[in-house]
C-alpha cells in the first residue's frame, strides 16, 4: 500500500521542479524583453547576475573591478552595483563626452557611507548638490590658482628642503627610509602651510598685536587688544603632530575606501561599522579643533593679509550665512587630505620609476643642471620639459586616481547607447590611457609625450564642469618637490623591489600596500658636481 504513494510523492516532486523550472525561465524571459540591452556585460539571470558583479565590487575593489569587466566584454560595460545600473566606460571618445557634458555633474555612492565620511551634501569630492558644489568649488578654485600659485613653489622648496635636513630621524639601523612617509609628510605640512597656516607640532606661533580697539569686516567683528602696540602674544598650539594628523588620515581614508558602495545593511552592524564611524568622527574632530585654532589666530592677528588663505575664506563665509560650519569642516579636511591620499603616493611611484629607468633620471638631473646651473638661482620649471614629460608619463603609466564616478542627471546618449536619468557612469580612465593613441600604450616611455598629446586621450585630473580643481597647483607641487628632492638625493630602493613587485589594491585609488620594508629606499647624496637646491 506505501510503494504508489512513494511513487506518486516523487511524481509530485518532478512536476512540481519542472514547474519551478518553466517559471523561472519565464521570468527571465519576460524581464529580457521588458530590459532589452545591446551593452555588453554579465547577464542579468533572474538578479544572479547583479549580485555577482556587485559582489565582485566589493570583493576586489572598484578599480581592479572595472578593469576586469573593460578588458572582458569592452569599452563598454553594463553591470550593477548595489542593485543600480552601471556603465563602465574607457573609450576616449565617450570618456571625453562625459567628462566635457554638464549632464554628468554628480557622483554616485551609497548615501550612509557618504554621510558616514561627510561627504553627502558637503565639501567638493564626492558632493552631488550641484547648486552648492558649484558655491564651494568657488572657494577651491580661489585658493588652487591665481595667488596661491605664486606663493606654492616657494612653500614646497621650503618644505621639502626642512624635511630633507631632518632625513636622519627617518633613517633606520640599515640606512633606509620609509620613502612614502616622508613624503606624506612633506605634502601635509605644505597643504598646512598653504590653505590653513595653523602651527602643528606643538610649534609656537608669535601674534603680534596692534593698538586698536578692532577690524571690521562684513558682519565679523574681531576684537584686538588696546595697548601697548604691537605688543607680541606667544601661543602654543596644541594639536597633534603631523605623523599624528597622518594617521588619522589614513584611517579617514580607509574608511572613504571601505563605505563607499556598501549596502545599507553595512550600516546596522555595528561591529562592522563602528571602527569606521569612529575613524571618520576623529579626523572631523581634528580638523574642527584646527578650525577652532584658525579663528583664535584671526581674532588676535595685527591685521589679514590681503591674500587670506583658504581657511579665512572660508570662515569668513560661514559668518555671513554662506556655507554652514559643517560645510567649512568638510572642505578643510577635504583640503587638507587631498594631497596626502593622491600627490604623495604619486611622487612615490615617480620615486620607483625613475630606478627603474636610469636614463631617464640621468636626462632629468642633466636638464636641472643646465636650467638650475651652478649659482643656485630660482628654477624657471616650465622650462624643465624633460621633467614635465616624466611626470606625465608617470601619470599616464602608472596613475594612482585611474578611474572618476558620476551619475546622469539626465537623459543622454553616448555613441549610440542610451543613457537614463540615475544611470551610475564609470569612466575607467587608466585603461584608456593604455588602448589609444600613444607609441608605446603598454611601456613607461617618454617617447609617449615626444610630440603634444590632444587632451580627448590623456585626462590625468579630467576636463569639463568638475575636472579636478587643483590640477595646475599639483603639476607645480610635484616638480617643485623633485627638483629639490633629485638636487640633493638619488633613491634606491630594497634590491629587487620594483613598481610590480610591490603589493598593491586599486579600489578608490591604487594604493601601495604599506608592510615593514616594501617602501623603504636609501636617500644617498649626490655628488658636489650636482645641482644645487633651488631657492
């Protein structure tokens, strides 16, 4: 009496898989014809193919995740990350069109990852309100060119200079350095000493006092004390060091990195997300009490320098209702961070390369001596081609920013694909720079900038309504720095530590994996016949 039930149990059983089976094929069926897309890229299957290549975002990063899919299915990529449409685009033509369209003014990221870091709504990175992006990129802009390119070589220089006569405490019993920490260092006193000029390291700062009741500006009143004249006021700054302020950064950056796409769930574990909310909430903290220390030095001032600095700016325009107080924060920190996550590492890859292409550190330290001569007179750096060529080829080749996000604030059609309004765009610039237009696309070789490169093939800081504001204070920054670092020093890296050998991750940005000895490298001195520092 059991075995026909048994039978038709299992009976039962395969209709009702065939059925499950049917079903779904229906559904991907139906779901086909309702998303029809010629753009290549992982399929859809019923919402496996969006978990997957969301997965795969997460997993490996959002560079090393575009590059996979660019150099799979080609220049153009459909895939999904946390369940929206995005396209991954590298070639030059499109990315140009994105790049110049005002259509595609505003970045895509998870919401709570970006009000985790302070970026949703604030500061200039990652802010997709596009009417206040526009006021606070104003202020960018100001402190980026103009004026505040005049008074950057001579800070570099300086800068530099001060943490190359301090190389000693760096070096270690084997006569090596931590070549990216140096520069971190030497990046983050010059973005100090640029855009918010607050003494760290527990430095004294002399204010000096003038016999007056107060300076009035728009709606601030600062009050100075009466007499006597110029009478001079020491102030011990407080604050942390600048290794401190360094580490603080990193962590803010890894968190950026970690939070970014996440989901919303990432959110509501708590064990997963506090140790993020709380590196984020202690580098706002620092930048809130150097702020505090910014207005302490504007109120007992003599008197503002006509050229004010970007901190000023700034909180002059808090005080007349321009930006909020949390807006002025995040653009400081924004500021102040920049350099050290982008400009740093670069120069440190520029290090490793130059090593490993001594005729080209021959061509630039030959090139400096006949510009720099032996009298030590100022630099003319737009004369330094060969300089500017390596740069460049530095950037092309190996770029630490390879790839920017954006997302369609309209309708749009780019060669023939449709875009949507809310459509997430990836334009994976790096892989450009190595399928088009260049002699040698696949070989660091200055041979690639021999002749003048049309700007549609190479976007190392981008184009348009929101290329990178700072692009010409970088350009500046970088030469000044190895100019002044190559006049004193020749670097060697570990032997056999080379650009590939170095473990690295391209999630936000391609970041050298920082273990005990991978980054160190011997500062040995030049010879007396070299260049000498310039002034």
């Amino acid at each position: 009496m059991q075995q026909p039930l048994s039978v038709g149990a299992g009976s039962m059983s395969e209709v009702t898989s065939v059925l499950l089976l049917l079903l779904l094929l229906l559904l991907f069926t139906t779901w086909c014809r309702i998303n029809p897309s010629h753009v290549p890229g992982p399929f859809f299957f019923a919402g496996l193919g969006p978990l997957l290549s969301y997965g795969r975002f997460i997993w490996t990063g959002i560079g090393t995740a575009s590059n996979y899919y660019n150099n799979k299915y080609g220049s153009i990529v459909r895939v999904w990350i946390n369940g929206e449409e995005t396209l991954i685009l590298s070639r030059s033509s499109a990315v140009y069109h994105v790049l110049r369209s005002t259509h595609y003014t505003a970045r895509f990221g998870s919401k709570k990852g970006l009000q985790c870091i302070g970026m949703e709504g604030r500061g200039i990175i990652f802010n997709s309100d596009v009417l206040l992006w526009r006021k606070v990129r104003t202020y960018f802009s100001k402190a980026l060119t103009g004026p505040g390119l005049q008074s950057t070589v001579q800070i570099c220089v300086s800068s530099t200079s001060k943490h190359l006569d301090n190389l000693q405490k760096m070096t270690d019993p084997s006569k090596h350095v931590d070549a990216l920490n140096l520069l971190r260092l030497v990046v983050v006193d010059i973005s100090n000493r640029l855009f918010l000029r607050v003494p760290l390291n527990g430095q004294q700062l002399c204010l000096h006092v003038l016999h007056s009741n107060s300076i009035l500006f728009p709606q601030i009143m600062f009050q100075i004390l009466a007499p006597p004249p110029l009478t001079p006021v020491f102030a011990v700054v407080p604050h942390n060091s600048e290794k401190d302020l360094l580490v603080k950064i990193h962590h803010y950056f890894e968190t950026w990195q970690t939070v970014l796409i996440k989901p919303d769930i990432f959110f509501k574990i708590g064990w997963l997300y506090n140790k993020h909310k709380r590196a984020a909430q202690e580098l706002q903290d620092v930048m809130e009490s150097l702020l505090e220390t910014k207005r302490r030095i504007i109120n007992e001032s003599e008197k503002l320098d006509g050229d004010l600095d970007f901190a000023t700016e700034l909180i002059f325009a808090q005080s007349v209702g321009e930006l909020s107080a949390d807006n002025v924060r995040q653009c400081v920190l924004e500021m102040v961070i920049a350099a050290p996550d982008t400009l740093s590492i670069s120069l440190f890859f520029m290090l490793m390369l130059l090593k490993q292409n001594p005729d080209v550190e021959l061509k630039i330290v030959e090139e400096m001596n006949s510009v720099l001569g032996e009298t030590g007179e100022s630099v003319d750096y737009q004369s330094l081609k060969v300089l500017e060529s390596f740069i460049n080829e530095s950037l092309r080749f190996h770029p630490v920013v390879d790839f920017t996000m954006r997302k369609a604030l309209k309708d749009d059609n780019i060669e023939g694909t449709e875009i949507k309004k809310g459509t997430n765009i990836i334009l994976n610039i790096g892989l450009m720079h190595k399928t088009e237009f260049f002699q040698k696309p696949k070989e660091f070789n200055l041979m690639n900038f021999d002749k003048t490169v049309p700007s549609r093939f190479f976007q190392p800081f981008g184009c348009g309504p929101r290329s990178c504001v700072g692009k010409h204070i970088a350009m500046v920054m970088m030469k000044a720095i190895l100019v002044t670092l190559l006049s004193r020093y020749t670097v060697c890296p570990r032997r056999g530590c080379t650009l590939s050998s170095i473990r690295q991750t391209n999630n936000l940005s391609q970041q050298p994996v920082e273990d005990e000895h991978s980054l160190a490298m011997r500062f040995i001195p030049r010879i007396p016949s070299g260049p000498r520092s310039p002034n």
